[in-house]
C-alpha cells in the first residue's frame, strides 16, 4: 500500500506503529494518501521508498511517499495452535509479569483481540517458561482478512 511518512521514517526495512490522525490531519489535502488508508495501533513496515515529498504540518521535515506493509509479529500460542499455516482467532491473554522474557510476545504490539492471524514460522513448540503455568510455544504470524 502507498502512504506518507516522515522523512526520517522513510526507510526500507524501517517499522513503525501508526497511532493515528492528528486534528491538523482532518483537513490535509494529503489525508487520503497519508493517514486514511492506515490503521491506528498497526505495525507497518516500509517496503520501498519514492522519490517524491510534500510539507506536511506534523513532520518537521516534510513527508515522503513509500510503499508499506502490514508486519507480523512474534507471538506466544497455545501448543495445539502451533502448525504453520494455521489460522486462529486471537484472544488476548493478559498478562501483569512484567518481567517475563515472552511479555512483549504474549502482548504484542499490532495485534489486537479478535484479529485473525496465520501462523507463519514455528520458533519453539512447547517449553516456554511461563510463570503462569500456561502450555505456550513461540510463532511468527501474520493478520489475514
């Protein structure tokens, strides 16, 4: 998908999370291409980057078009979810363990409760540690529509 970001964003292989417009972007004449076609709390990934910029009133130093993706994410699923290619609804487990090494996989950020996500890459099968006690392994996935 082509959108703007800001120049200093403008990087292949850089990702960001797209918090949302602004009130300055309401009236953007810039606004279709930049931010409507973005979703709030998504992870995106810069694919490639065009030659062409525009001043923008939220990006000091002007906005570049690219090409974006949707990433992925490394997640914590139960075991009998772990088969690449396998498509599962998301439930969000809350989690208070701060200081858990699978936090950030158990809450990641892109995903939300409800998504629809395949999984791409088994890392681990079964044997996290986790201090809850919960049967979890390690993937990579990706939200399908």
């Amino acid at each position: 998908m082509i959108t703007l970001v800001g120049k200093r964003q403008a990087r292949a292989g850089n990702e960001f999370v797209y918090m949302g417009r602004t009130t300055k972007c309401i009236e953007c004449p810039l606004r279709k291409v930049c931010c409507d076609k973005l979703e709030p709390d998504r992870v995106y990934t810069v694919i490639s980057v065009r030659d062409r910029e525009h001043d923008c009133p939220i990006h000091e130093d002007g906005v570049q078009l690219v090409e974006v993706e949707e990433a992925g994410a490394q997640v914590t699923l139960p075991t009998h979810q772990l088969f690449e290619g396998a498509v599962f609804t998301v439930h969000v487990r809350p989690c208070d363990k701060w200081d858990c090494e699978y936090h950030q996989a158990c809450n990641p950020t892109g995903i939300k409760d409800g998504d629809r996500c395949r999984v791409e890459k088994v890392h681990q099968r079964a044997g996290l540690k986790c201090s809850r006690r919960r049967m979890l392994g390690l993937a990579d996935v990706t939200r399908v529509s």
